[in-house]
C-alpha cells in the first residue's frame, strides 16, 4: 500500500481515501468480494443425503431441488446441471447452435458465456451494452445487425464472414436485468432464439418474470460465490417441454432408458448435478428470501454512503429490473475514469475485496479473430466500474 | 418374469436359473450393480466443509484430496475435476487433440471417452480388443495402424480419411488392466501418446504401477457407481508437470493469475471439483484399502461360485494386473451367447441387478460416420459379457 500510495497523486490520494472511507462505513475490513452464507439448517439435507447413499447424479434431493427451482421462477420445468457453463453449453446446444454458426454475446460478461459457445465449434460475435444494465443494448444490437446481416430462407446470415447468425445470449449483470423485451423484439425481428445468462441473478425479477425465464432457455449457477450455492452447480430454465426434454437427455450422455442397455442416440454430457450438491441447494433454497432481503439491506447501505460523493455513483437496478443485488458496483465519473486502478489498490490493500468488471471479452487475444461491432460503451465502463463486497451477511439488518 | 420364463426352451431356464441361482450364493436380492459404502466418519469432513464456508472450487478439501491421490497412484500431481469425462475431455486437449483430428478408442467402453473426442471436434477410430483384459489388443492394432497410416514429418495420419492421427486412449475395463507395456510400444512406433482411461480403476495396478500413471495423462472417475466416490468427480493423472499446469489452467477457465483482473488466455473449462465433493473424497479414501479387500473377497466368491458351471465363466485379472474388480463380469461360453438376454431377465427378475457390457460404440448409430477396423472381438464379447452386482458391502468377510 505505501508503495501505491507514495506515487498517488494529491487529489487521486484523497479521492481514493474517500472511496475506502466510504465503504469502510458500510462493511468491516477485512470483506471478501462474495461468499456464502449457510445456518446449521443446512447440515441435515447432507447428512441425510450421505445416509441415504445416493450422492450421486440421480436421487430426490435433485428431483426436489428441480421443482423448488421451477416453483420459485415460474417456469414449468428447470433441470440442475453441474454448473452455470455447463447450463451455458446446453442452452446454445439446445436452441440449435451448431459448429461454425455465430452467437451474439455481449461485450461485458463472464468467460464462460463466450467460452460455451466455443464448446460447439460456433463463433462469439460481440454487441456492445447500455450503460444503465450494462446489458445488451437493443437499438445498437439492431442497427448493427441491419447493417451487417440478412435472412435467407428464414435463418439470419452475417454478410461480411457468411455464416450463419444462431442466437443471442443477454447476461443480467451483477443481477440487474437488461431491457429484455427491446431485445427479445430484436431477436424476433431477426428470427434468433434468445438465452438468458442468469448466472448471477436467482432472485432478480425483470417486469415481475424472474431472471431467465423470458427468452427461450435461461441459465443460473450456483458457484461458490453466487447468492445461494451448492459448492458447484447450474441451472436450465426453460417454458418450452420439448428443449426441456432435450437438456435433459444431453445432460445425461443422450442415453435412451432401457432395462439394461447401454445405447446413445447422440453426443452427450456426464453434467447432471450430484444429489450430495442438490441437498445442500435445498437447504440454501430455505434461506433465500432472507439472503435476499440482506443482498438489498446492503445496496441500500451503499446507496446511502456514496450519496454525497463526488466523482463515483452506486450502480442501481433499472426500472424494470427487481434486482438481487448479486455484486454491488461502484461506478467512477467519466473523468475518474484514469483512477480506477488506484482505488482497487487502495481497496484492496485495506482489505476490502474488490475489482474492476470483467475484462470487455472482444479485447482478449483469445477471441480476436471474433467478429464484433464497436463497443465504446463496453470499453469505458471496463474503466469506471468496480464491484466491492456483497456478501449477504455484511448486511447490517434491524433486529 | 412369468412372461420371460414360459417363453424359454427347456435346456435355456436351467440355465438361467443355475446361474441366478449361482449369482445368489454370493450375494443375497435385491442387490443393485454397484454402490458406495460410507461409514460414520464421513460425515466430520463433510460437515467442516460447511462449516468452513468454502464449498466451492477452491478450498483445503480439494488440495488435500489432490495430494493423497497423488501419494497412493504414486505420480507427483493429481488435478481434481468435477467427473470423469470432464478429466478425459481434458486429458485429449493437454496431449493437443485438435479438430479434425482422429482418436484411437476401443470399441468396448463407456460412452464418454468417445463422447469426450468429440467435445474437441475431432474423431473417434475405433479398434478391436482381446479377451483377457477386454482391453485394446496391440497386436491388431499395430497391424491395422501399419495398414491405414502412414507417418509425415514425425505425425500420423489415416491414409483413408486423411486426418491427422492425435492420440491412443485405453480402458482399464472394470478395473482390470490391459496389457500397456505393448500398447506403449505401439503408441512409441507411431508417435501417438497415450491416455488411459482408468475411471473404474482406483486401486488397480499393472505391473506394480497404479492404473492411470503408465501412459502420458490418467484419467480417475468419482462417479455415485465407482468404488469410491464424491458424488461427482474425477481426476488427472500425470508424471508431466507441464501437463499438469496445463490441465489445472483450463480447467480453472484458463484465467491468468492476476489481483483482480480477469484475463484468460485461451477457451477454458470451469471443471475444478467442488471442496465440498472433495471433502466426501477424502473420507472415502481412507476406506479405499479396506473397500479393495471386500472388493476382491467378492470377485473370489463369484470364482468359486461359478467353478463347475458349464457354459459361463467369471472374468478375471490378466496376470500382469493386479484389478481392483470394479465391476465383477460373467462371460458366457461361445455357445451361449444367444442365452444372454435371457440370463439378464432372469437375474434383474430376480432382483439381481445385472448388465450387458457397454455396447460396442462403433456399432451405434451416433459414431456410424466414425472410422473403424473390423471388430469381431469386441462384438462376441459384447454378446457374453455380463456384469453381475460388486457392491464393496456385499462381500462376506470374516470377522
């Protein structure tokens, strides 16, 4: 830290001062960026689960898991997978993506959501976001997409490379969703099937439909770091009983049920959720209306203690999102922009656990041969945004 | 089980029934195929995870489960993953299995370690086995390899389809393991490397050296069926430590270390096995010496129980394997072989759960497109192979 802040500047020096100051009156140091939160509830569904002896990929507590998952988002059928990427590679697996076609995939957005699409052999082709989601933004999704590709014969090409377009995937950001129905008619207008990155986002509500629930298959996770968890494990959320279908016969190496017979009718995936994992999601599922309440007690606190200072603002849900407030996100003003490695220093020196968002993904040299749009907006909110700690029991709740 | 039984000639129940009746000397019905043993003590571990709060993919659990891995298959690293298709499908890449190649893959063997050829846009070849071990036989494979291909600047290509030739993978096939020193020699002739598919193998040793650790990478399987588990889980094996940082990187989503940033240089993987799952794993390997013992009991009881049975014998460890019998396997003789159906109705009507062996992968419709020599072993084997229940409890030990 002495080093960093000896080559500080004055002004850079008090403004990063005011920023751990700021949200040191929210959290104690030492906080990391996210972590679980389990009550002695959750021992039992475990040791019931060791006891019973089915800990594996089939048992009730991923039958149950699944239908409390269903239940909660309103969607007929969800299907537990071993992760949020797995959830990922099925979901474009299912809506059709094949080896060599191209996904549109937001600029701003974890690896593993391009990362999936190169599981199919198929083409990230990046958009750029709007900044008050940080989401796909509609309109410049669709005027670039004017530009640069046709339908032919009812499927979407791109023009310049000549393959063909075969879905969009959205991420609700930090759990914030973006404006689904400007892209959902996007998606119409080309005739592309739209999948919901909802990694971050059980509990966000987007016009009162749950996170992942409005386009064709949505996908959660439940990685050590997300709201609830369940050590590893994902989620497929979908309406439609046919793509339910499917994912789920993937999920389990494509084999067709037979008394004994061991035949395949396709190229599967061994990425059915352990039942040992499911039990700890239901014991989590118990908690998440409190986690939730915690998840916007602790916003709110941010909210509040950034509300007087200048040059950094509290990233909000828009307002059609109901967010979960997976990651709370400072974002710098525009000329602080320069700053913003001196505040993750100095946060993180303090002890305050925080980073920048994900690196824009069009800018790694792993997807340079990509195709994407412009992404200027992608570009300056890399530099302006930071996400400090929110775990849910950093929440200071009333008795 | 009526239905079956009034169907069948004479000559055919009594022998279907002295094998049921052989089958349930040694094990008492109901008995499934294969299920994991845990014992009291499994629960602490488990329960400290929780406790600890550090369920997820990073954690002491995974270290520590890494390093007795390490210890007991005796190679320097051992990298934990979410399931044993997740270590195949990495296994192919770290060896640089690229698209558009082809794989050497025994006919007879689980799904997956074609399944995971496939994961990389290459192509599964399959060969023919031999009777001993059901493992590749080197001999045919070394002739149809001299037949078919041809090497170009130190690579091996078919000389029908004209892809590159990337890699041999063997199976351990239910723990017994087959003879590596001449597939190695044969993989040296042709500059192939090779894997070993060892996933029911924990345990099992050729020539004194654990399963998994002859060839360049090992692959271990966790699964709910295997002799220990984690619920979901598998493993590498390497001797290369430049294999082995390489699988640790892609399978942490190839992210490079960095405070806060988050850069990755290449398409990678989000398949570090849970600390929760690993914490299950630790538990179950300090049964393993004592889950081995019950396990060859039980494939000693099986010897005896079938020693004067005409027409079936029971498979046993090649003599340079020392096989952990993951699977026990009754072969029926040559002529019998149309009886086997009825042998699998009668016992799983008798509630003595038992399968075929994996169907012949290149005979299913899926891998159609695939190359192949001829396969006269694999599909007689396929006819006569019956795997009969190997739970580790089922084995009646002395007190």
């Amino acid at each position: 830290m002495v080093e960093t802040s000896r080559a500080l500047a004055p002004t850079t020096k008090v403004f990063v001062e005011t920023i751990v100051n700021s949200v040191c009156t929210v959290v104690n140091a030492p906080a990391v960026l996210h972590e679980p939160t389990f009550d002695a509830n959750c021992w039992a569904p475990v040791k019931d689960c060791l006891d019973s002896g089915w800990v594996s990929s089939v048992g009730s507590y991923v039958d149950g898991f699944e239908q409390r998952l269903s239940a909660f988002t309103g969607v007929p059928q969800a299907i537990a997978v071993v992760n949020g990427t797995a959830a990922l590679h099925l979901a474009y697996r299912i809506v059709g993506v094949k080896a060599g076609d191209e996904v549109i995939v937001p600029s701003l957005t974890f690896v593993a959501t391009a990362n999936a699409v190169a599981y199919l052999g198929a083409i990230p082709h990046f958009v750029d976001c709007e900044p008050s989601s940080i989401g796909i933004d509609a309109n410049a999704m669709r005027q670039y997409l004017s530009d640069i590709s046709e339908i032919r014969q009812g499927r979407l090409f791109n023009c310049v490379t000549g393959r063909r377009i075969a879905a969009v995937v959205v991420t609700h950001v930090f759990g914030h969703s973006p404006d689904l129905n400007a892209i959902l008619s996007v998606c119409n207008e080309f005739n592309l099937p739209l999948i919901e990155d909802a990694a971050g986002a059980i509990g966000s509500f987007y016009k009162g439909q749950h996170a992942g629930t409005v386009g064709h298959v949505g996908v959660l996770s439940f990685n050590g770091n997300k709201v609830i968890t369940t050590g590893g494990g994902g989620a497929l959320l979908t309406r439609d009983p046919h793509l339910a279908a499917r994912a789920k016969h993937l999920s389990t190496t494509a084999k067709i049920p037979h008394k004994w017979e061991y035949c395949h009718d396709e190229i599967g995936y061994n990425y059915r959720l352990p039942n040992l994992n499911a039990a700890l999601g239901c014991a989590q599922l118990d908690t998440l209306d409190d986690l939730l309440l915690r998840k916007r007690s602790l916003a709110n606190a941010y909210v509040a203690a950034f509300t007087n200072i200048e040059g950094v603002g509290v990233l909000t849900e828009p307002s059609d999102s109901q967010s979960n407030y997976w990651l709370n996100a400072l974002v710098l003003a525009p000329q602080k922009a320069t700053e913003r490695d001196a505040v993750l220093a100095g946060l993180n020196d303090a002890g305050v656990m925080s980073r920048p968002i994900w690196h824009p993904l069009n800018a790694l040299p792993v997807f340079s041969h990509c195709p994407s749009m412009q992404t200027p907006v992608a570009k300056d909110l890399y530099n302006r945004v930071i996400n400090v700690p929110s775990s849910p029991s950093l929440a200071k709740l009333c008795p």
